[in-house]
C-alpha cells in the first residue's frame, strides 16, 4: 500500500512536472514577440484581430476572407483583446493561450465520464500534450502546437467544439443536469459559430453524431426499446445549429475568396488512385514517411485502437467505447472525402487523429495492470525529455539570435518606406519587427512577383504609392526572377 502511494506520487510529480514545462514554453512563444516565430497567416490573423475591432464587426467590409470565415476562431478573440491592450502580437498571444487553454479544459471535460480518476485524465491531457509536440517544430510545422497551443492556434475553435459535443453526446445517455445543459447551450453555440467558418466541421463533429445516433436508434428498434430522447435531442440541437451556421453562411455578404476550388465527386475510375495519398496524409500528420512505412503506422494504430476498445467492452466502459466510435468516424469522415470528393483535403484535417492518440494511451493507463500503467509513465518521461531537446530548447535557443529582419525594417523606415511586398512567409517579419510601422504585402509564388494574393488581407495594401514600397527577395534565385521580370528598372532596398 505504502509502495503503491510513494509510485503514485511519483507519477504525479512527473505529471505536474511536465505540464509545468509545457505551459511555460507555450507562454513564453506566444508571448515573446519575435518576428522569426510567425508566418503570414499569423500575421494576416493580427491584421485581422486589428481591423475587426476598429470596425467593430466580426466581418470587416474591408477585409477579405480565405477559405474559412471567423466567428469563433482565435482571431476574434484577438480582437476583442486588442480593444484592450492594442498590442498585436499580445493580443493574438493572449487570445492563443486562452484558446489552448479552451481545448485542454474541453478535453479533460469530455474525458470525465469516460475515466472518473484525476490521474488517468491528467495522463490523458499529458499525452496530448506530448504527441502533438513530438510530431513537429512548436513554432514552425503545422502539425504541431501551431495546431492548438500556439500563434492563432489554428483549430483550436475546431477541438473544442468537437471535445464539448462529444462530451454532450456520452452524458446524454445519463440523466440531466444543469452541468449537461450549460454546456450544451455552449455547443450549440460553437457548432453555429463553427459551421458558419467552415464545412470540414460538419464532417469532423456533426456526421459522426449522426451516424452513431442512427446506429443506436436501429439497435433499440431491433430490440424493442425505448429510443433515449436525450441523446437524439442533443443530436439534433447541434446538427441544426450547425447547419443553421453553413446556411447563414451562404446568406450573408461577405468578401471571400475560397481558394480550394470546388467540391465535385471523384469519377469512379480515378477512387483508386486517392487511396494511397490519403492515407499518406494522414500519417504525414505524424510523420513525414514512404508510402509502405506509412502504411504500416496506420496498420499499427488500428490494431492498437481495436484493442483498446476491446478492453473497455470487457470493462463495461460503453461512455469510452462510444466516445472512440465518434473519433474513428470523424477520422474515417475527412478519409472518405478526401477519396470520394474532389475538395482538397490537407493532412490538418486529420486533427482529430491527436485526442485520439491520447484517449487510447489513456484508456490503456486506466484499465491496465501496474506494469502497463509505469510502462506507459515511463515512455512519456522518456518523449518528453526527446521533446525537450529536439523540440523545445532549439525554440528558446532561436530567441537570441540575430534577427535579420530588424536590420531591413530600419533600412526602410529610414528611407520612407510604409510597405514592403514579398514572397508568402517572409514580408510579415519586416512588418512586426517595425512595430508595425510598416505594413506587409504578398505573392505566392516565386514565378510570379508583384501578383498580389488578395485575400486574407485588406487589398488597399497594393494600392500603395512606388515611392512609399518595396520589394524584398531572398536569395540569388529570387533576385533573378526579379530582375527578368522588372527589367533593370527597379531598385532593391534590401536583400540577404
């Protein structure tokens, strides 16, 4: 008994211990200001943040959207903070912890019944922590933090909703309460909120509902039992109210320029083909590897996910195994479109693909025997100290070094510069490392300098006069594309 405390306790130090570390850098990127931390969709999210409070609407008249509108996403909570410190990056950093914040307290929440112990949920947030981590660079991959925890946090919005409407969905096969409907208020809420962003909501959270929903409702039907109308009403107020969100949506006047093109169905003939790439992508979220490895990730994490359901079957655990059903269909959801639609499909929007990883090494740690359970702890101490170093330290370690971009946004404010245009990913380092001073301009291509993209932007900012602009190129390759393209006739303030 006495071993057994002094191991508990050394479990949850290791808990408390790891957290710790993690909130602390999570606060310290998004909070640090340095220009080498942020690409061009963070910076357009802070123009963004700026131009929805001077307007006071979440729909700027000025602005002009990409793929996805915000509602409910960082950039709007951003915005409502910059009304009180006007301050970009410390409003969007402010706006980002609270997001990330959002998803760990939804996860836990959604997590509750299906594992009644602290410790095992506490492993749970831990391991999401960690897996998000080990998968990429904080602060420059996609995959990564990027995801939830840091810079705009980018689907954060998108978790949250899902962690709360799932945990809605398991409670609602248990009595009321005042808890279960309050937060369902909230989830009707986000569901609007989400489905007016974007449909990859209504595949990742609503379907699966749907679907499960459908299957109970035929299995009491086969048994001759009562339908829960709990459960079907839960599904049906978050199904409406995101389909009220996508038609409201198409209703509204608003400048977007959705940059995926359209959604049609694959012929029937080219199916095969998408199979493989889909299944690249979403092993590609874990890991950039050959089509056979990834393959056999994907074998792997099946075979572990049947298991841990067959585990919690055995102990009666239908709140877990329920919860799991929702995920792996939300995966499979994105997997079919990605093969049957011809929508573009990112590897991001396997997101779900993390919690899912957690709640299996969760599920494992709560229903195992003690070997299982310290073997589990042990790993995770083992993943975060590769975190650490290959992860973590290089991000603290950046903080310090030179930053050439500063140099260049003296060089232009001193010449009487206001704008500078570059390719995507680079301009927005000059802008922030200006105080703002000087405002930042796009092209996506290398092939095709001075073709503004406009979108995601306000496209005054290419209405800005020759002699108050600059172009920035980096590189030998880029200054000569430069040079063919604007003959001998244009001067470069800067280039390194």
């Amino acid at each position: 008994m006495i071993k057994k405390r002094v191991r508990d306790s050394f479990i949850n130090a290791a808990f408390l211990v790891i957290c710790c570390v993690y909130l602390l850098v999570i606060l310290f990127i998004n909070f640090s200001k340095n220009p080498e931390f942020y690409c061009t969709d963070m910076y357009s999210d802070m123009c963004y943040a700026a131009e929805a409070w001077a307007h006071k609407c979440i729909f700027p008249e000025d602005w002009v959207f990409g793929n996805q509108l915000y509602v409910v996403a960082t950039p709007v909570l951003a915005a409502a903070i910059y009304g009180i410190v006007p301050d970009h990056c410390v409003a969007m950093g402010a706006a980002t912890v609270l997001m990330g914040l959002g998803v760990l307290f939804s996860f836990n929440w959604m997590m509750k019944p299906l594992f009644p112990k602290r410790q095992d949920r506490v492993l749970g947030i831990v391991t999401f922590l960690t897996v998000v981590l080990f998968f990429g660079n904080p602060v420059r991959s996609p995959n990564s933090w990027q995801l939830y925890f840091t810079m705009c946090s980018y689907y954060a919005c998108y978790a949250i909703a899902a962690f709360l409407a799932f945990g809605c969905y398991v409670r609602s096969f248990s009595q009321w309460s005042w808890n279960l409907v309050v937060m369902l208020i909230l989830t009707c809420s986000l569901s609007f909120g989400t489905g007016m962003q974007s449909l990859r909501q209504t595949a990742v959270m609503v379907l699966p509902l749907l679907i499960i929903q459908t299957l109970h409702m035929l299995r009491r039907a086969i048994h001759r039992e009562k339908v829960l109308e709990r459960s079907l009403l839960v599904t049906g107020l978050i199904t409406i109210f995101n389909l009220a969100g996508v038609v409201s949506a198409k209703i509204i006047n608003v400048n977007q320029v959705e940059i995926f093109g359209n959604i049609g169905i694959v012929d029937f003939q080219d199916i095969p083909s998408h199979i493989m790439p889909a299944i690249s992508k979403i092993v590609l979220l874990m890991l950039p590897v050959g089509d056979f490895l990834a393959i056999s990730i994907l074998l792997i994490d099946i075979l572990v996910v049947v298991y841990t359901v067959y585990v919690l079957k055995q102990n009666k655990n239908e709140n877990a195994v329920i919860c799991f059903m929702l995920l792996t269909i939300s995966i499979a959801g994105i997997f079919a479109v990605d093969i049957f639609l011809t929508m573009e499909v990112r590897e991001i929007y396997y997101f779900l693909l993390h919690p899912m990883m957690a709640l299996t090494i969760a599920a494992l740690f709560a229903n195992g025997k003690s070997i299982l359970r310290y073997g589990i702890v042990v790993l995770l101490i083992i993943l975060f100290a590769f975190n650490c170093v290959f992860r973590l330290l290089p991000v603290v370690q950046q903080e310090n070094t030179r930053n050439d971009y500063e140099e260049v946004a003296h060089y232009l404010e001193d010449n009487g510069i206001s704008t500078v245009y570059s390719l995507w990913n680079h301009g927005e380092k000059i802008g922030i490392s200006s105080d703002w001073k000087i405002q930042a301009g796009f092209w996506a291509e290398l092939e095709t300098p001075f073709e503004g993209v406009a979108y995601l932007c306000d496209p005054a900012v290419f209405d800005v006069p020759p002699s108050e602009c600059a172009y920035l190129f980096l590189g030998a390759k880029e200054v000569s594309i430069a040079k063919e393209k604007a003959g001998e006739k244009l001067t470069f303030a800067k280039y390194f």
